[in-house]
C-alpha cells in the first residue's frame, strides 16, 4: 500500500479559497482561522488516535486485518497535517515571528 500526497492537493486548494474568500471580505479573519483550527484538530485527532491504536495493537502483539488500513489512513491523515500546519503558521506568522525572536 503507497502513500501520495493526494490529501494535501484538496487541503491546500481549500485553504486558498478560504483565503481568498476571507481576503474579499466575505468571511471574518476569525471565522478563517477558526476554521483551519478545527482542520488542524480533526486532522491531529485522526491521525494521533489512529497511532495511539497502532501502538497499542503492535504492543500486544495483536495482528488484525484493519491493522494495515489503520497505519495507512494514520499516515495520510499525517500527510494532510502538513500543509494544515503551513496555513496555520500563515495565520498566526506575527505570534510566530515573536515567538521565534524576529521582528514584524
């Protein structure tokens, strides 16, 4: 079973139509980065609970037939982090700026 990128081409076209609806005025700065705070969540979750069962399985030595479905969707959901947590660092660049020591 491979692993693509597929996940982050519909995540990041999202991001850009938020963003741009956002950017027209037609959507609160708020309501955008609220809403890529949940992404972000659902995304961790998926992927988080998804390991946290793998690893718990793999522990006991327990061998299931969703085992390599469960490691496949958990990494997927990984891959999807990615440019979540990109767009997320956009949103909040001047916290990370002060965060990281550089000027604004």
């Amino acid at each position: 079973m491979g692993y693509s990128i597929l996940p982050a081409i519909p995540v990041t076209g999202l991001y850009m139509a938020t963003y741009l609806i956002y950017r027209a005025g037609f959507m609160r700065r708020a309501f955008h980065v609220d809403l890529w705070n949940l992404g972000i969540l659902l995304a961790f979750m998926i992927s988080g609970i998804g390991g946290f069962i793998l690893m718990l399985l793999t522990e006991a030595g327990v061998k299931l037939y969703i085992n390599p479905q469960l490691l496949y969707w958990h990494v997927e959901a990984g891959i999807a982090l990615i440019p979540l947590t990109i767009f997320h660092f956009h949103c909040y660049r001047g916290s990370l700026r002060r965060i990281m020591g550089m000027r604004t």
